[in-house]
C-alpha cells in the first residue's frame, strides 16, 4: 500500500464547488460566475468536459423548450405532461421552475452556436413533438463545455470519491474528495457549497447485451450513479429511487425513437403490423383508471403495452420507418438522429444489412436506469423555489438538499421528470445563482473538514491498490484470487442480483417482497465485499469506486422499491405482491435517508402537493 | 462497436486518450500506440474518433450483435463547421451524409463575466442571468390564482 498512501495530497479551496461537467454541471458554472464575480468556482470533473456525461456523443433533440415567444406553450402545460408522465407523483413547483426558465436557456445555446433548426414555413424552431426541437448537435456538449470553461476553473480527471462535512456540523457540507486518475494524487476540495452534478446511473441492472456489446447501454455506461451516491452518503434526502425508468428504443443499438415515431411519425407495431397499443387501451385503463386517460399516453404505459404483446408471443415490435422515409430531407432526420446521439444504431444498421427506408427495425425494451431527468425522477429531496414552493418543500435556498450547503442539478434532484439536456443546464443555473445566494448571505464562517476525516477517506480511498499489490502475489497469474475480486466482477455481481430479485429484464421487471428482502441480503454481502475490492492502477480504481457509488444506489432503490407497496409505473417495474396502483395509501413521495456512519437507513412518506389544476 | 486503433497510423500523440469519457483509451507501452483497455465499457460515442488528427481509430461493431464486414467513419472538421458521415453495409453499400455543427467561431462565446455586474438587490429575484431579455416574453410566469390549487 505504501506506495498510494505516501501520494501527495492537494487541497484547492473555493467559494462554490462543482462536481460533475455535465449539463447540470455546466449551467451552474455559467450562472455562479453570472452572479458571483469575485467568487471562486471551481468545477471538478471525472473525464474531460469536452466530451463527458451523458452528452458526450452530441443529441438531436433539445427534449425541453416551452416556445413562450411564440405562445407556443406555458410552464403550466408543461407541469400538467410531466405530472401525468409519471402517474401523478412529481414536485409541481421544481418543474415549473425549469419550465419558466427553460426558454433563456435554449436561446443562448442558440447565440452561442448550436444549429437549431427552423421550421422553413414558420421561421420558428423546427418542432420534433409539443415539447422538443430538433438540432443539429454533434458538438452540442464541446459548445456547452466552452461556457462552462469561460466561467470556473475546472479540473478535469478527478474523481470524486466523496463528500466532506464540516467538523463540528454533521449536517453541514464542508466539500469533497476525490484522486486524480491520470496523477493519482489525493484532492481536497474544501468550499463553502456544493453543487453535486454528477449524472445517472447505467449498470445497475444486467443489460441485454453480453460480451463485448455490454458497454453499449442506453444510458452511458459512465453514468455511474455518483450523484446518489455522493449525497446520500452525506446524508441527504432521497425520493424516488424505486421510480426506475426502462425505454422502449430500437433493439441492440439503443437509438431514439422520438424523432421517428414524433417528427417523421413512424408506426410502432407488432409483429403482424398491428396497432397494438390502441388495442390494448381498456385493459390499461383498466389496471390503472384515470391515468390512462392522459394523452400521449404516460412512458411506463407504452410499456406495459409492448410488454403485454412481447409475453403474448406477438413480437417482434417494429417501428416501420420504411412507410415514412419518402424524401432525402427525411433520410437525412433519420439518420442524423443517430449520428449526432447514437452512432452505433448506425453500425447496427450497416452490419445487419437494414435500410430503413427499406424495411422496418425491431424495438426492445431496456434494463432499468435510475436517473433524475428524463421520463423519470429519482434524486435528492431539494428545497424548491421561494416564490412558489408550498412551505414545507421549503427549508432554505432554492436546490438545496437537506444538507446544509449542499445544491444539486439534473440527475441528481429528484421529482422533476423531464428536465433533459435543456432542464438540466437550468437546474444547474437555478443551483448556481441559489448557491452564490447562500455563500454571501450565509456569513464568513467557512466550513472545517476536520483532518481526522480526511486522513480517514485518503487511506480509504487508495485500498483497492493495496488490496490487488497484496492479493495478486498469492496467485500464478490470472484474475481468480481468494482474497480480491475486481471491479468488473463486483459490477457483474451487483448486475445479477438487480435483475434477479429487484425487477430487471430477467423477471420481465417482476418482484415481491420477499424477492426484494433477498436480494437485499445479497447485495449486503457484496458491500461488504467492496471492502475487497482490488485494483490494478488507478483506472480500476476509478472502477472501483464508481461501483461504490452503484451500490449504495441500488440498496436505495431495493429499500424505495420493497417501501412502496403498490405497482405504480407498470412498465417500469411490477410488485407482483401489490399489482394494482393504489392512489389513497400511495399518492406520496417515498423519502429515505442514509446515515453512514450506522449504516441505517430510514424510510418513509412526503406528501404530493398539487399546485397546478 | 468498441474502438481499434491501426498500428500503421498512429503515432501516440495521445489526443484519444485525453478526450474518451470512460478512459478506455490507453497508451500500450511496448508500441507507444493507443489502444482500447476495457471494450465492454466503450459507449462507440465516437469521441476518440473524431478527435485523432491521424484518423487513425475506427469501430468494429459489437461481436455479440454486429456482423463483419461494416464500417462507418466519419470526418469532423471543427473550422469549416461541419461533420461527414460514410456508412459503409455489410453489403457494400454506402450512404454519405453531412451536418452542420456551430453556427459561430470556436471560442466566441461570451464569458458571464463579459456582461455588466447585476445589481446586488437582483440576486434576491427569481430572474436568472439574461432575463427576461433571453426569455422573449416580459414577465417571469408565476404560479397564479387560476393555474394554482393549494393542497
Ligand atoms: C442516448 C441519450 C439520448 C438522449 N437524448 C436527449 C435528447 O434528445 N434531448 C435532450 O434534451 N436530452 C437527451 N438526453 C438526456 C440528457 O443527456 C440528460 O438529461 C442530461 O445530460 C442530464 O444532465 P446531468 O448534468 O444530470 O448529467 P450528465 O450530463 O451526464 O453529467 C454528469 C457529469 O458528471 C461527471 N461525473 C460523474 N461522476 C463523477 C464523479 N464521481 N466525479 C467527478 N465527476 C463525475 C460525468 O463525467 C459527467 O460529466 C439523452 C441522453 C442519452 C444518454
Ligand atoms: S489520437 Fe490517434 S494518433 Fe493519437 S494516440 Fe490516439 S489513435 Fe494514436
Ligand atoms: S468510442 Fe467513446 S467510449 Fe469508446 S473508446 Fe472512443 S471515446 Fe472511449
């Protein structure tokens, strides 16, 4: 070990603390610099933000833009989709807040240089369903990154490994720690706040491809559920985590099909080219009631449709995209849709010998992904806006979570589905000025990590070094030790016991509770098995601790998922034990809290407060 | 379609290594050549792709799901603003396509900093950087009577 833990430690202080360069992350760069002139920002990031999260690839779409110029839509409607989205259970006054600020957002990305494209009729943006435009975005995350370059200084290659409390105040975040992985020093980042923007999670849940193609998820496999992980372990607030989302996408390759089925309007059908989701209405309304009712019919319904059809042998689906690519200017959409955001639907595609404008492609549903901003929204419980928050979803400064000091934005906030790329970057900028806001009015007092804690986490962190330096001399060669198991063999471990027991593709997303109870078991198991984790340079030990953070996101979604007794998003997943949705007991938020120090957990209900009609 | 990298045409500059979000991209010390450490983690984003100034990287798609014989490349050119795609089948087809990427010159963007100080007292509003000018529309929307029910 000694080796790793004589690595020189670095500490870098700051005003505001960023972690994570995605779209959350960016927005908040921009707008604390905006407001906080003479602050010191500093943004750390695990990869290079030129081309890291989420986005790395570029999108073709900008998911979410209201259009108030053009009276095109209110923050209203908005809120009143993504409530019927997700059956109900959403935070009125955090999506409401994104929606009304959302349009600034997508206008400067415009002056900045991203290529929307306009509607040669109307000169408006070039609508690809109500709520999203089409762009042309392979360099949609390299121009984002720019701003956010111009406004902090960054830090690229750092992983974060944890949060930092303030010496005396538990409940006080203090800043972070993390190693460099190209360095391999020890970073202290002490700050008065924090902005925690770290991403999704990818692999929780064993995907559907094997092999070589397992890297090839929907969501990118270095979402690694820092975001949860992070906060959590500070002892934050979360709701949601059973509130998973699968997406219907085409098979293998995992391209879009929003701009196919929106903008080009391609047909999803079975097998025998029929319409199954409409054939399927009265049954759905029957499990469900009223949420059925909403149009476009809610994610996790779409779902439950194509799954329906899949158990009943009427696969496979198919989007017919050979019945709407009639002219070259459609060619070019559809391609370009995965160019910019999927190149591999396109590899897919010229491997196999399919042409769309020829024959139609298969669509699968995923595993499941824990996130904060698509057609999902688990996340920290956060402090909403001060002018419209009811008052007990208010505590202290926009975005805060219920750990003082201590903001968040996209993925990480949970409760306002349908942020996107867009939202995301607001949320980060509503986080960024709350975060200035709280730094100037909060006093002089900066916060202490005391040096027993960093001390703590700097030998923690560089174990799984030791652990392999150790456990590989006891073998020949190869990577089966007694005493150590690597990364990717706890990733497989984890991926398991998620599909088996916790609804993944392997139960057609069923469970029970006493499937939950048992994979809890397991998965306990295995985080004490994390504290053998051995890694063989500091890329594995990125590995090792992204799995860390996976872990305790699953143990948070297992809890979530076994609390809410009810199946509230067929579709996403199905409690065969409590097959119906339950709006009297289960019209709630589940919340749950983390102490680390115990290992604890506790679980319980917050109220939905509906704002909007 | 996790990446390769041809032995003939790079040169180690490192560029790929730099830029690949999952930094599976590593120097292999004997060749001092770039190759790919982890392929079950590549997303086939294409990131290296666009990024080794020798062309020098390219993508065989997944063994488990894509047959051989395929290729798609691509040629960013960051100045010109534009981005070409050729999709070569299995088959021998091929398809070619090109894009815009930035409407305005790389590096042109207006730090936050570039614009005048707020006033103090704005810091307290709901108003974020640029509004409502950015907005198009004069007013912040706020919750009101008739979009509003209290619980
Ligand atoms: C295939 C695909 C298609 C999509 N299509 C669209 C679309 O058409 N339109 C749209 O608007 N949105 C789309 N989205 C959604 C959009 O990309 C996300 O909603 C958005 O990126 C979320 O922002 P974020 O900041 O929370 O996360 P990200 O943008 O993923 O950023 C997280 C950042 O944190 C960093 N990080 C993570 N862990 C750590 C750590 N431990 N230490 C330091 N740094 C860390 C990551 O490297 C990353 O830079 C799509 C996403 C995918 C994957
Ligand atoms: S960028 Fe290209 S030339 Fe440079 S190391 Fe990578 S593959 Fe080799
Ligand atoms: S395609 Fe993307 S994930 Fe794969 S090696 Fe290149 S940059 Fe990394």
């Amino acid at each position: 070990m000694g080796a790793w833990s004589s690595k020189q430690t670095r500490y870098i202080d700051s005003d505001i603390l960023i972690v994570g360069g995605g779209f959350g992350g960016c927005g908040a760069a921009y707008e604390s610099r905006y407001w906080g002139r003479d602050l010191k920002i500093v943004l750390v990031e695990k990869a290079n933000i030129e081309r890291s999260g989420a986005v790395a690839h570029g999108l073709s779409a900008i998911n979410c833009y209201m259009g108030m110029r053009w009276g095109e839509n209110q923050p209203a409607d908005f809120v009143r989709y993504a409530r019927s989205d997700l059956m109900g259970l959403v935070r009125e006054d955090l999506i409401f807040d994104i929606a009304r600020h959302v349009d600034s957002t997508v206008h400067k990305f415009e002056e900045w240089g991203l290529p929307i494209m306009k509607d040669p009729e109307t000169g408006r943006y070039l609508r690809e369903g109500r709520w999203q435009v089409m762009i042309h975005g392979e360099s949609y995350k390299p121009i984002i990154a720019e701003a956010a370059r111009k406004s902090a200084t960054v830090f690229n290659r750092i992983m974060v490994t944890h949060l930092l409390t303030d010496g005396t105040r538990r409940n006080r975040v203090a800043g972070a720690v993390g190693f460099g992985v190209r360095d391999g020093r020890f970073y202290v980042f002490r700050a008065k706040a924090v902005i925690v923007c770290a991403g999704g999670a990818s692999h929780l849940f064993r995907p559907r491809s094997i092999g070589e193609g397992v890297g090839r998820t929907w969501y990118a496999p270095w979402s690694s559920a820092s975001a949860y992980g992070l906060v959590l372990q500070a002892g934050a607030k979360m709701i949601q985590m059973e509130n998973r989302i699968v997406l219907a996408r085409f098979k293998d390759g995992y391209g879009p099909v929003g701009a196919w089925s929106l903008l080009l309007k391609a047909r999803t059908t079975n097998a025998a080219h029929g319409d199954y989701e409409a054939a399927r209405r009265e049954e759905i309304k029957a499990l469900v009631g009223r949420y059925a009712e909403s149009s476009p019919l809610p994610t996790c319904l779409r779902n439950h449709a194509m799954l329906q059809e899949l158990k009943a042998g009427a696969g496979p689906i198919y989007m017919q995209t050979k019945e709407v690519l009639d002219t070259r200017q459609k060619e070019d959409i559809g391609w370009e849709d995965f160019l910019d955001m999927t190149v591999g639907q396109a590899v897919l595609w010229a491997s196999q010998n399919i042409d769309p404008k020829e024959r139609a492609s298969e669509l699968m549903t995923s595993e499941p992904y824990v996130m904060g901003s698509h057609a999902t929204c688990s996340g920290a419980w956060a402090s909403g806006p001060e002018d419209c928050a009811p008052a007990d979803y208010q505590w202290g400064y926009n975005r805060m979570t219920t750990v003082e000091g201590l903001f968040g934005a996209g993925d990480t906030i949970g409760g306002s589905a349908h942020k996107f790329s867009s939202g995301s970057f607001t949320e980060g900028r509503i986080a960024g000025k709350s975060a200035v806001r709280y730094v100037l009015e909060s006093g002089a007092r900066t916060p202490r990590p005391d040096e027993a804690q960093v001390r703590r986490l700097k030998a923690l962190v560089y174990q799984p070094l030791a652990h392999f330096a150790v456990g590989r001399n006891a073998i020949v060669a190869g990577s089966v030790a007694p005493g150590y198991i690597s990364p990717l063999q706890g990733l497989q471990r984890l991926e398991k016991i998620m599909d088996e027991y916790a609804g993944g593709i392997g139960t057609f997303y069923v469970t029970s509770e006493p499937m939950l109870s048992r994979g809890l078991e397991l998965l306990t198991l295995l985080k004490e098995d994390l504290e053998r984790i051995g890694a063989e340079d500091l890329h594995q030990l990125q590995r090792a601790w992204e799995l860390s953070h996976r872990v305790l996101t699953a143990e948070a979604v297992i809890r979530h998922t076994r609390y809410r007794q009810e199946t509230r998003w067929p579709g996403y997943y199905y409690r065969a034990d409590y097959p119906k949705l339950v709006d009297p007991h289960w019209h709630v938020f589940t919340c749950s809290q983390y102490d680390a120090q115990t290992s604890a957990w506790d679980i319980g209900k917050l109220p939905v407060h509906h704002l909007i009609d | 379609m996790p990446t390769f990298t041809y032995m003939a045409r790079c040169d180690g500059c490192g560029e790929c290594v730099d830029i690949c979000p999952s930094d599976i991209m590593h120097i292999e010390p004997r060749y001092r050549r770039s190759y790919n450490v982890e392929p079950n983690f590549c997303w086939e984003c294409y990131s290296c792709v666009k990024a080794c100034p020798q062309h020098a990287i390219d993508v065989r798609g997944y063994a488990d799901f894509a047959p051989l014989g395929h290729s798609v490349r691509v040629r960013r050119e960051e100045r010109k603003g534009v981005i070409s795609w050729k999709i070569r089948y299995r088959d021998g087809r091929v398809k070619q396509f090109t894009f815009p990427i930035r409407t305005t010159p790389w590096g042109s963007i207006r730090p936050p900093s570039g614009y005048a100080a707020p006033p103090r007292d704005a810091l307290q509003s709901q108003w974020l950087a640029h509004e409502p000018e950015a907005l198009g529309v004069e007013g912040l929307p706020q919750l009101s009577s008739h979009t509003t029910r209290r619980a």
